[in-house]
C-alpha cells in the first residue's frame, strides 16, 4: 500500500476499523507513533527528496488524525467513504422541529449581553447544546450502523448547526469575560 | 552488498563523529547561542564571560558594526544609529512599523517598496542585515568555543510570529553563513528543555514574556512526543513596554516637557534599571542627574509599579484564557512554564500562578531556557541522538486563506493546526470565459482581507474560456515544519498549474540573499572554488551515508537484485569522485544518486507506517486501552 492508499481511508492508516465508535486513546496513541516515524524532523540529515516525502506523509498523518479525533468530522468522513458528496449531505432535509428549537437557541445566545448573569445562563445553554450534540451523535452512529445514510446525513447536518451555536457561544463568553476586566 | 569506504579523514566528517549543532535564541532584548556537550545542554559565554550578547547594533563606524554591550554603551549617544530591538520589525512593512520606529527614533527610509530601512551612518540597512549581524558574533563565539564549523542551527522564534517574520529570521541566519536546521517556536523549546530534564507526561503551559513579545503555548508530553494544543500572543507586548510604562511615568512626575532622542533612550535605561531593582526591593530611588534636565530623585514604589503595568498583565491572561480555551482541554494544567526575562517580575509571577492556580517551574533561568532547548532540539536534529527520544509536533499560530469575492476572507487552514499540513479547497471563476485568476493569500483571524495581513498575490494562467462556475481550481496550501507556506494552484479540467514559495512581501528573495551573502564573503575565488568542492563533498557524503544505513536495513526486502546493483554502481561512482577535485561532476552524481534512489525512498516510508503500526498490539497493551 502507498501513499495514495492512505489517503483513500484514514481508518487503514492508523490500522482501526471503519466505525462510528473509536477509542480516541487508542487513535492518539497510533498518531504518536506514525508521527515519531515519519515527520520531518526524522530526515533532517535525509535527502531532499525523502524530506519533501516526510513532508507529505506526516501531513497526511495530521489530517487524518485531525478527521477522525471528533467525532463531527469523523462522522461526514464516514459519509464520504460511502460515496456521498458534500453536496448531497448539506441538501439533506431537516425537520421544521429542529430549525424552530435551533432559531430560539440562537435568539437566547444572541439576547444573552444584556442579562445581569449572563455566565450561568450561557453555561446552561452550553450544556443544553452540548447534550443535544450527544443525542445526535447516538443517532448517528445507530442509522450508520444499519447502513441508513439519509437519517445519518441529516444527523450529521444538524450537528453541524450545533457546532456552529457552540463556538458562537464561546465568542460570546470570551467577549463577557474581556469586558469584566 | 559490500560496505563502501569513506576515505579522507578531516576532508569529510567521520561517520559517527559527534555534530556541532547549536540553538540560538534571537531575542528582542538579549541573544543566547546554547550547544549540547556531554549529553548536557549549556549556554556558551563569550570571552569576557558573558552569555548574554544584548541584541544592539551600532552602526557609526563603516564596514565594522559594533554588536551587544559594546553598542549599548553607545546608544544614548548615537540613537539613530544604534538599533535596539530590531526583533520587533522583522517582517514588517515600513508603513506597519512607523509608529514604531519614532518610538525608537529611528529614521526609516522612504520608499523602497514597503521595506523597512534604517538609514543610520553606515548607509541603509534592513531589520534582516541588523538580525544577521547579531546572529554573526554568535555564530563566531560557536566556532571558537566547539573548535571547528558549526554543523546546523536551530534559530528561534515567537510562536506568534506570521510568515513574513518567520521567513526573515531564515534569511537573517543565512545570511549570517548558519544552516538553519529548523525555526523553533519559544515557547516550545523552553517546553523542551524542562521536558527533558523530568520527562514526565502530561499538560504544560508555557508563559513566554520577552522584552518585546509575549507567547503563550499549551502543550500535550506523551511519552517524548510534544504536542503543541494551542497557542497564542501578543507580538507587540514585552518586558519593553513595562520600560517605557514607567519612563512615562517618571516624564510625568518630574513636570519635563518632551525630551531628546537620546535622552530619551537614557531614561528609558533608568527605568529598566528601576523595574530590575523592584524585583527584589519594595520601592527604589530613580537618581535623575543626567538623565533628565531637571535632575531630581523620584522614589518608584513596587505598589506603584505593579498598578502602571496591570493593563499590561492583564492583556497576557486574556491570550492565556483564550489559548487555554483553543487547547480544549478536559482537565487542567500540569505545569507552568516561565520563560523571558519579564517574568523575573514578581507581580507578573503572582498573577500567571493565580490564573493557572499552580505556581510556576523556575528552576531554569527563564533568560536561558529557550537557548537551552533550541540546542537539544538541534543536537537531535543533526543526528547526534539517533534513537531520537524527542518529538515536537507544533501548530501553524495564525489562520492561512485566500481572499474571495467582496474583500472576504475563505480559512483555508486554521490557527492552531498541527504542522506539517497540507489542504486543498477548490475555487471556481466568477466570469464567462475567464481565462485567469488572481490568488490573494492572507493571515489572520478576521474576516475581512483588509484587517489581516497579506503574504502574497499570484496568478493562475492558462484556464480554458469556460461558463462562469465551470473551471474547478485546486488550491493547496502547504505548511512545512518551520510554519512556512508554499501555495500551488491547479485547474483540474486541463491541468495548468502555478506554484508559489510564499514569500512575503516584505521579505528578501532568494536573489537578494545570494547577492548579500556573495557580498559578505570577502573570500578570494580560489577559496570559494575550495568552499563549493567541501559543500558538494559534504552532501554527497551525506547521501551516500544515509544510502548506505537504509540499504543495511531494507536493502534485501525492497529492492530486487537489479534496482539494488543500479544503486550500488551509482553509489561506488560517486564514491569515486569523492577523492577528486572536480566539484560539479560530484553535484552531477550526487543527484543522479537521488533521482536513482527515489522509489527505494518511497518504499521505505511506506514500510515505516507499517512497522510503527506492527507493534501497536503490544503498545495499546502497554498503555491499558480497551480493544
């Protein structure tokens, strides 16, 4: 097998099975050990043919480990090896219910700088958002297994929106904490 | 197959002769040159004793620039041309760096493409040629202390620092005639050089507080790798500013109006001075008499100090708070790491150890510690360590994109991202029968093009006349081991390809540094001529040695009896040459070794995940994972 190979699935690089659940202590460990063989700083004194090759190679390493760490990107990485495209995961239909719930998350994250104690209240957001991620995350492994890749995708969509909540929620906490001072 | 023997002692190194690598931090305020001796790392002092060369520059004299104390001494009275700092406008452009450089009163020159120039007494110089003059007296107290040419450097740098600056600390050290084995992030080598001595496993911050920089990184240890998690900083925030806070100060008080350049650059002395004393004492007298016209005494007291640089201190712990956050860490930090000068402070100390709630190491004087670990990262480096018990897998400190349509910015790789990286987006053409496309690569965290810092414009040419939104272009960023970026686009329909080495705007090109590098060589032609063959003989020395080990290894599984009998006819033909004289014909060979050898080098690497994984039943045992 080559390089080429290895970018096919990232799975086969660290020598895992292509699936949802991955011990990621496990994972990390196999990162470490590909890297302490094949980064740059291994052929220093190499060729510079064999460096730009270092090069390529602990890249690929990084992105792959990089893919497969959380579990969001893991799991659209799942969807690409099946064959689905980008294109066709972020067209999946998603339920009225979700949308509605997501707007009024976001309208309470949004309204959130005018509180008195605005901390606690984003603290609790952050831990209602980040459980929903888990359901959505039981989802999709459970539709994954069973080969059902509509009801995967649409998990995955959604978690995405999720993710996004997520990190403009820090941006509101690292905003609130700036201000404190 | 048969050993080849390597003839010529003293013309080329023995096999196993031990490299003279060193780490050189090139600091702001203060430079260190450090090697590894006897297993142990060490600061090299210079003749007087000295380990620390004040990175001061004096330029009145033609031809012959005075370097460190000896410069320092001569600041107050030639301000202008005696650069201080010189750290803080590398990489940057001459309209960036203005406000700046009237801090310092220096005068820019005008014009020049955006390049910073000082103009002093000795002509126009760039913070580049300032940096390689530095780097120079280091390189010479090297070579007098280890006894012979030095082997690689590895040159330091902020963790902060973008392209441009790094790409300029590069040249800096070529053009100072050093090979520079890598750029190493601050933070990270001090991580380095307290990791070694413990090696202990778990998550370390390290608090980076320079004389004009501030870092600060969180790192993964894991059994001798070194996982660089986040990092962070301030590139204009150091020990400097907690200076000029207080000389401002003292102006206050003392009623004084506006005050020359150099007496200036003297109360500025003062109040270091001052700031050093109140690290031990609670309050010291600033003696006035021929620093400021008026004269007087002004009595700074600790409490005073500390609430003029609060706003300062404050401003390193939100770059903590954030870097601690990007590091997504479950549990806290194991240990703090203090690095720089500044944190001799004992108000900056109190203030890290209550934000991580852990007192900080400051077993190793944070003023060394960077040095220290740079010189055992080059010791590894250059071979001197072949069972390599060290990794550093470090980040890309700032966000690489391409701008897009309306002035906005497309993240391509994110800060934070462990280097070497390599990502690809594709673009399309916004016009029919577009033909060309201009690429637009930016740093930076925000969104707009115009708020983040440019590194350089290329073109693609050559795209068929197509609908708008048809040609598919493939853009791949490429980040090395040093942080540094090399772009290529690529229509994917007829394949017509532009490649670039970014090199910043405000960088030097590889022509400059050649023509710089030929003008301070004031050797005769005889004796380049001598310095080419050695060069040559030395690379192919290196290839044939490198050859040589991988063929004992894998030679007999990855090579059938014919590719290995090419190899070796290759091998014994520049072997050959070796005991001529003839310096092209040894480059000639030596490449035509390369190219031959190529696929037994791709071969190997493969292998090499294979092996790695080969033993990681017995690796996931020992680290008590679950199937």
């Amino acid at each position: 097998m080559s390089l080429a190979d290895f970018q096919r699935n990232y799975f086969q690089l660290f020598d895992l099975p292509v699936d949802f659940a991955v011990d990621v202590t496990q994972l990390g460990a196999r990162y470490r050990k590909l890297q302490r063989e094949l980064h740059p700083d291994r052929y220093a004194g190499a060729s510079a043919y064999e460096q730009r090759l270092a090069v390529q190679y602990s890249a690929l390493v990084n992105e792959a480990y990089t893919t497969l760490r959380k579990p969001l990107t893991r799991a659209l990485y799942l969807l690409e090896l099946t064959g689905m495209s980008r294109e066709s995961i972020a067209a999946q239909q998603i339920d009225g219910g979700f949308l509605i719930a997501q707007m009024e998350l976001r309208e309470k994250l949004e309204s959130m700088e005018g509180l008195i104690d605005p901390e606690t209240v984003l603290d609790h957001l952050v831990v209602e958002i980040s459980d929903d991620i888990t359901d959505l995350q039981g989802q999709f492994a459970q539709a994954y297994s069973v080969g059902e890749l509509s009801p995967a995708a649409s998990a995955c969509v959604k978690m995405q929106y999720l993710d996004k909540l997520l990190q403009e929620a820090e941006q509101i906490e690292s905003r609130l904490l700036d201000r404190q001072e | 197959m048969a050993l080849l023997h390597i003839a010529e002692p003293g013309q080329s190194p023995l096999p196993h002769q031990v490299k003279r690598a060193v780490g050189i931090d090139l600091g702001t305020t203060n430079s260190l040159v450090a090697t590894v001796r006897g297993g142990r790392a060490a600061v090299l002092p210079d003749e007087s004793g000295a380990v620390m060369l004040p990175s001061v520059v004096n330029y009145t004299q033609p031809g012959a620039p005075l370097v460190g104390a000896h410069a320092l001494a001569l600041a107050a009275q030639h301000p202008a041309d005696t650069l201080m700092s010189v750290k803080r406008f590398m990489g940057r452009g001459s309209e960036d760096a203005r406000s700046d450089a009237q801090r310092s009163h220096y005068h820019l020159a005008e014009g020049s493409e955006g390049l910073v120039r000082f103009v002093t007494a000795c002509g126009e110089l760039s913070p580049v040629e300032v940096s390689a003059d530095i780097l120079r007296v280091l390189h010479l107290r090297a070579v007098a202390t280890l006894g012979g040419d030095i082997d690689g450097a590895v040159i330091t740098v902020p963790a902060y620092f973008d392209e441009a600056q790094r790409q300029a600390t590069k040249d800096a050290a070529t053009l100072a005639g050093l090979r520079v084995l890598r750029l190493l992030n601050e933070p990270t080598a001090a991580a380095v050089a307290y990791g070694l001595d413990s090696a202990e496993q778990g998550v370390i911050a390290v608090y980076d507080l320079g004389g004009g920089t501030f870092d600060v990184s969180i790192l993964r240890l894991h059994k001798g790798v070194f996982e660089v998690l986040a990092t962070g900083g301030d590139t204009a925030l150091g020990g400097d500013d907690f200076d000029a806070i207080l000389a401002n100060w003292v102006l206050q008080q003392s009623g004084t109006p506006a005050l020359e350049p150099g007496q200036y650059r003297q109360l500025q002395a003062a109040a270091r001075a001052a700031k050093e004393r109140l690290s031990a004492a609670l309050e010291v007298d600033l003696d006035l008499h021929g620093v400021l016209p008026s004269g007087g005494v002004i009595r700074v007291t600790r409490q005073i100090f500390e609430s003029l640089i609060l706003p300062l201190v404050k401003r390193t712990l939100r770059s903590c708070r954030r870097c601690l956050r990007d590091a997504g860490l479950e549990a806290g930090i194991d240990n703090i790491v203090m690095v720089g000068g500044s944190t001799r402070v004992p108000f900056v100390r109190e203030a890290v150890a209550d934000f991580f709630q852990r007192q900080p190491l400051i077993d190793i004087d944070p003023d060394q510690v960077v040095a220290l670990g740079a010189a055992i990262q080059a010791d590894i480096l250059v071979g001197n360590r072949p069972e390599g018990d060290l990794l550093l897998l470090d980040v890309i400190p700032l966000s690489l994109g391409i701008e897009t349509m309306g002035g906005l910015v497309e993240k391509i790789v994110p800060r934070n991202t462990t280097i070497p990286v390599s990502r690809a987006q594709e673009f399309t053409t916004f016009k029919d029968g577009q033909t060309a496309l201009a690429l637009h690569i930016v740093q930076g965290e925000r969104e707009m093009v115009s708020d983040c810092r440019s590194l350089a414009h290329f073109e693609l040419r050559g795209i068929p006349p197509m609908v708008a939104g048809a040609a598919r272009i493939r853009v791949t960023f490429q980040v090395d081991a040093d942080g540094l970026l090399n772009v290529a686009a690529r229509e994917e329909i007829t394949g017509s390809q532009a490649n670039v080495t970014v090199k910043p705007s405000f960088g030097l090109s590889d022509e400059q540094i050649a023509g710089m590098l030929q003008a301070s060589f004031s050797h005769a032609a005889t004796d380049k001529l001598a310095r080419q063959l050695a060069e040559q003989r030395l690379a192919a020395w290196q290839l044939l040695e490198s050859l040589k080990s991988a063929l004992a290894v894998d030679g007999d599984a990855l090579l059938n009896l014919e590719e290995s009998e090419v190899i070796g006819a290759q091998m014994t033909a520049l072997q050959a040459l070796l005991d001529g004289t003839d310096a092209n014909a040894i480059r000639v060979q030596t490449e035509r070794l390369g190219r031959q050898s190529e696929a037994f080098a791709t071969r190997r690497m493969d292998r090499s995940i294979y092996q790695a994984l080969a033993g990681v039943a017995l690796d996931t045992l020992d680290e008590k994972v679950s199937p």
